[in-house]
C-alpha cells in the first residue's frame, strides 16, 4: 500500500492511497471533516450518517451525501451509507459498502454520536437506551462488522470516539458518559485478540466545537476548539505510521496527550491472614496516596511484585 511521501519540510506525508475507509457520522460535525481529509489523502471513503438531529431524532440522506459530493468535487473518491451504527443489521451493511464499492476495508472511524442531555433519573428509557445503542452498540457492531474484513488482508486500523464525559463525568450526561467509557474496555479487548494480526485500535477523547457540543464550552475557547484540530490526530491513528494499539488521547484545539489509567502503591495487607473492614479504614489515606503512582497493567502483575517483595510468593 502507500509509502509516507517525504514533504518539503522533510517530514514524511501520511497518504491513504489504495486505503479504504468508513467515517461513521460523517455527514457534519467533526466526523465530516475526518472524511475530507481522508479522501484528500488518497482514501476511497464511505461516508456514513444517519442524518438525524444532534438528539438522534429524524432522518435525511441529504447529510452524507452531501460530504460525497463535496469529496468527489474535489477529485476523491467516496460513497454514501444511510444507515444507523445502532443495529447489527445496519453496521454489516455499512462495511458491506465498503467491500462492493472498494473491495475492502482498511480504516474505521467510529464516531457516530447523539446526546440527549437529563439527569438519570428524569431520563426516559428510550433516550437512555438510543445513546447507548449508538455510542457503545454501535461502535461494538461496528467493529464487530469490520474485524474479520480487516483480518482477510492483515491489516487495520480502528478509531474510536469516547468522552471527558464519562471519564471524568458531566452532569446531565449518565448514559452517554457510560457508553463513552464503556467503548475503552471494548478498545482493550479488541486490542488484545487482534493486535497481533496487524489491526490496533485507539480511542480518542475530542472536544470541538460544533452542534453537539453548542452551549457546553466556555464561549471563550470555542472558536479554538475547531474540529480540523482534532482531524490530524485520527488520521495519524488511522494510519501505517501508528503502531499504537490500545492507547487512550484527549484531543482538543491542536493539543494531543496520551491518556492512563494509574494505580496508587496502595496497601498490601498479608493474604494469608484475616483483612478486616477497620484495618481498610485505618489506612484509606495511603490507599487514596497517588505518589509513586504507575500505569495498571492487572491486579495479578501489581500483585505479582507485592507479594514477592512480602515474601510471601
Ligand atoms: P455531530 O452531532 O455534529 O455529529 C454526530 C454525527 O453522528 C451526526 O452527523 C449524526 O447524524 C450522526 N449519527 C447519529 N446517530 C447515528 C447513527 N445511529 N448512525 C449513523 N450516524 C449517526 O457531533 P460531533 O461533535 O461532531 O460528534 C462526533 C463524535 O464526537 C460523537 O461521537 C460525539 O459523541 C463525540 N464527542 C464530541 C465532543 C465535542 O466536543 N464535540 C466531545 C466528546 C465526544
């Protein structure tokens, strides 16, 4: 497939020549501008959308085609997809399309997304249920799809859109920032049973401003926060170049940062012994300490080093 071409600057150019790739969501919003710049690189794209209102309500073809419209204006190649990440039915036909237009399938995007914002309780089940089904259904239905297309040639790359939402929390935000966090223990079991056939996937955290994200940023950062800021990170994850697999970046205004789960040092009581409710609560303070913290990679390898420095293995 396409080498990097070097660029005047020296830098090598990422291209996706003979590369094809879905961007779910892409009729608007930061999804739309993923699909641009993909094919402004050499992908073949299928630009998929719904074509619904920021809360999932509705539905219009207009939205995807116009984004394949404007790929092929300016000499891309792309094709629409109408249907919804949200059913296993809808997300086979969406690599289906792929495959019968371009005979393969190399990138995933999944950043298809709703909000409907309320408090949990106040919440109608059906909304509950519609952001779940998109963010954390959909993006698992999708990959589902696409796995065994991109494990027939080897090769691929997953991108998928999670949110400071649920990972830090956002009132009005419970079943969206649970399916946003939700779709990372999708990416880490993912990772680990194809990684090896040549497919890595990773998870960004974006903030930009665009319809969903109207009235929840401070008004003087957005016009910082534009979503071509966020675009070159997920075409760096989308491509050859990224040999990361399972790694988790926030995303915003030109900023981009790896993102870690941390374990305190924490307490080892001897598990050889009785460990009693009072002797948890008499150290809670060293259990909550975050110095000497370091990346959780398992209890069992955290374990593993406590036990032996204990003596006890
Ligand atoms: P957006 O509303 O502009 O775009 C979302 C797109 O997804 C829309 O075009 C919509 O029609 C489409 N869509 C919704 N349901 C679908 C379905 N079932 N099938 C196919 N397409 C569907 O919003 P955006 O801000 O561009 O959001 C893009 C992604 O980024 C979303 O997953 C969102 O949750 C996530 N995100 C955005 C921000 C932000 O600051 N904008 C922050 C965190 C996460």
């Amino acid at each position: 497939m396409s080498d990097p071409a070097p660029s005047r600057d020296g830098a090598m150019t990422l291209r996706f020549d003979g590369r094809v790739a879905i961007v779910t969501g892409a009729g608007t919003g930061i999804g739309r501008i993923y699909a641009l710049q993909l094919a402004e690189r050499g992908a073949k794209v299928v630009v998929n959308d719904l074509g619904g209102s920021v809360a999932g309500q509705g539905r219009s073809r207009q939205a995807a085609d116009a984004v394949v419209d404007e790929i092929r204006a300016a000499g891309g190649e792309a094709v629409a997809s109408h249907d919804s990440v949200a059913t296993p039915e809808g997300a086979g036909r969406i690599v289906a399309t792929a495959v019968e237009h371009f005979g393969r399938l190399d990138v995933l995007v999944n950043n298809a997304g709703n909000l409907k914002m309320a408090k949990l309780g106040e919440a109608p089940v059906g909304d509950v249920d519609a952001q779940v089904g998109v963010h954390l259904m959909g993006t698992l239905y999708c990959c589902r799809a696409a796995l065994p297309e991109m494990q027939r040639h080897g090769y691929g790359r997953i991108v998928l859109t999670s949110s400071g939402s649920g990972l830090v929390g956002f009132a009005g935000q419970a079943a969206y920032g649970a399916a946003k966090t939700g779709m990372v223990g999708l990416m880490n079991c993912i990772s680990r049973e194809y990684g090896e056939q040549g497919i890595f996937i990773n998870t960004i955290v974006p903030t930009a401003t665009t319809r969903m994200s109207q009235g929840l940023l401070w008004p003087q950062m957005e016009k910082f926060l534009r979503p071509e800021l966020v675009a070159p990170a997920v075409l760096f994850l989308a491509s050859e170049r990224c040999t990361s697999n399972s790694g988790m970046f926030a995303v915003a205004g030109g900023h981009v940062a790896k993102l870690e789960v941390h374990k305190a040092p924490g307490v080892q009581f001897d598990p050889t012994k009785p460990v009693t409710p009072e002797m948890v609560a008499a150290r809670f303070d060293t259990v909550c300490d975050m110095a000497g913290a370091a990346e959780f990679r398992g209890t069992q390898a955290a374990m593993e080093k406590m036990l032996t420095q204990m003596g006890v293995m």
